[in-house]
C-alpha cells in the first residue's frame, strides 16, 4: 500500500533562494532529460499564495472578497492540494500565521517545511534589484512586521497577499513554531556547498533520490546556466524589465553595496536573530541600541 501523499513547504521570506532550490526540484525530476527549462518547473509544485490556484479550488472570484476572508479560506485550498500519494513542494514567502478565523495556515498534520534563509544585508540588495525599489526602501520592508507582498486591493495582482512579518519575525515565525517539523538551510552553505546541503534537505523531507542524480540536477541548476536560460528566454517570474532575475546570487556583496547607514538600520532591528543564524554583525556593539539584550551584547563583546 502506497503511503499517503504529502505537502512540503518550501518556505523564505523573498530573495532567499527558493526559486534556486525549485530549479533544483525540477532538474531533479527531469532526470536526463534536463537542463529543465526554468520557465517550465516541476508541474507537481505550486505557489501558496497563487490567486488561480485558490481560484480553482474554491470556485470563487478572488477580486470580490478581501484579505481576511481569503486567508480564512487558505487552509481549505491546501487541504485540497495534497496528494493522494507522493510529495507536492509548495513555494511560501508568507510568515507561519494563523488565518483570522484562528486556523493555521500552513499547520496541516503530515506536513514539513524546508525554510530558506540569508544574510538579510544581501537580501536587501537583491530585493531592491527585484521590486525596482531603492534599498531604503527594501530596508523598510524588510524591518516593518506589518509588511506584505501583495497588499493593496486596487486591481487583481496574480498573488494573494503574503504577510512577511519583518525579516526577523518571519524567520522566528517558522523556526520557533512546533506544529511541523522545519529543516533551516542558509543560503550561504547552499552556495558553497550544493551537492551535500541539497542531499540533506531531501533526507530531511524523505524525497528519495541518487546521488548521481543530485549531482546531475546540481549541475544543471548551476547559476551560469540560469542566466544564460534568462538572457535567451526570459524569465516568467522577473519583475522588472531593466534587471535580472538571476542577476547575482553572491554571498557578501553587502560589504561594497551598503552604507554603513543601511548596514546599521538593518542590524539594529535584526541583531539578535542574526547571530542566532551565524551571521556576523559589521557594527560596533557600543553603537547597537539599548534595547538589545544584554545575552547578545556580551557575545559581541567576546
């Protein structure tokens, strides 16, 4: 008897390496028949905050109802999404929340998540690229926990809203809750080392798969080969018409980008969580604000 199907999240908050780690997804499913158009990943993925999707399963028009009901209705669409047998990885870049009706949205029993995260100095660089934005701006994003993608309710944008809950508050939403199990993976040991961090996540979400085949799907995801794929075809997921979707990828780029300015508006908000994840802070600890605990000021101190 075939065991029952289940939902893996794939979950960061934006410019962390989901898309990569789809890519990844797909090359691995196309076996050798890949390079995997990117335009064209795994049919058995999805996008959690897809509007067609909830569309489809509900049977209701998404532009004539608000925010709140909508996300009452989330955990009824992913209940539906499961598969009767397998895995179906689903792409999340909201925060683990509870629906207004106080039902978790991505709670649901037999469930795992693969949460993404990066240095959130490089994410403000690459997210201002993204949404054609100034970094101010991202910063401003990234340090708000009210802030969502997706949050007006003039037009009908694609995607239903995501709430991000600030940088730290997204991590903390995900790591700290224990409805589900969670698999951390920095962005920073994907880059370094592919091959052993993405055999280790699909251990960890019990996807069966050879080490020939890994390292084949590796390959042919490897960053070169995104853009080049991008620069002949386009990108169905790029933003902005000016810059690429697949512009960089670099680890630390932050330390020729960012002002100190910036780099201290950033750490003075996320800190803690920060050292928590292994990334060093650039500022003085005699300059971080009162407010950062004392457990935290002393490591700085060492």
């Amino acid at each position: 008897m075939n065991a029952p199907g289940r939902i893996v999240w794939l979950t960061s908050f934006p410019k962390s390496g989901n898309t990569w780690f789809r890519i990844f997804l797909a090359n691995l499913a196309a076996g050798e028949h890949g390079p995997t158009d990117i335009n064209n990943l795994d049919e058995r993925g999805g996008n959690s905050c897809s509007r067609h999707e909830f569309e489809v399963a509900t049977f209701l028009d998404s532009g004539l109802i608000g925010h709140d009901e909508i996300d009452d209705l989330r955990p009824q669409v992913y209940r539906r999404a499961v598969p009767p047998a397998g895995q179906r990885w689903i792409k999340v870049h909201d925060g683990y929340t509870a629906a207004p009706s106080g039902e978790l949205m991505f709670g649901l029993p037999g469930t795992r998540a693969i949460y993404l995260v990066r240095d959130p100095r490089d994410v403000a660089i690459s997210l201002a690229f993204h949404n054609s934005s100034t970094v101010n701006e991202a910063i401003a994003l990234m340090n708000d926990a009210d802030a969502a993608l997706c949050p007006g309710l003039k037009g009908v944008s694609p995607q239903l809203r995501q709430r991000l809950l600030g940088w730290s508050g997204h991590v903390a939403s995900w790591l700290d809750q224990t409805d589900i199990p969670v698999y951390c993976l920095r962005y920073e040991d994907l880059r370094a080392e592919p091959e052993r961090h993405f055999t280790a996540a699909l251990q960890f979400a019990e996807r069966t798969a050879s080490q020939t085949d890994i390292q084949r799907a590796v390959r042919h995801a490897d960053f070169g080969e995104l853009q080049r794929q991008e620069a002949e075809r386009g990108f169905a997921e790029r933003m902005s018409p000016m810059v690429p979707f697949f512009r960089e990828g670099r680890v630390g780029s932050w330390r020729e980008q960012l002002s100190d300015e910036q780099i201290a508006r950033i750490e003075d908000v996320h800190a803690t969580m920060m050292l928590r994840l292994g990334y060093g802070l650039h500022t003085a600890s005699n300059a971080l604000p009162e407010s950062l605990p004392n457990a935290v000021r002393s490591r700085l101190a060492r």
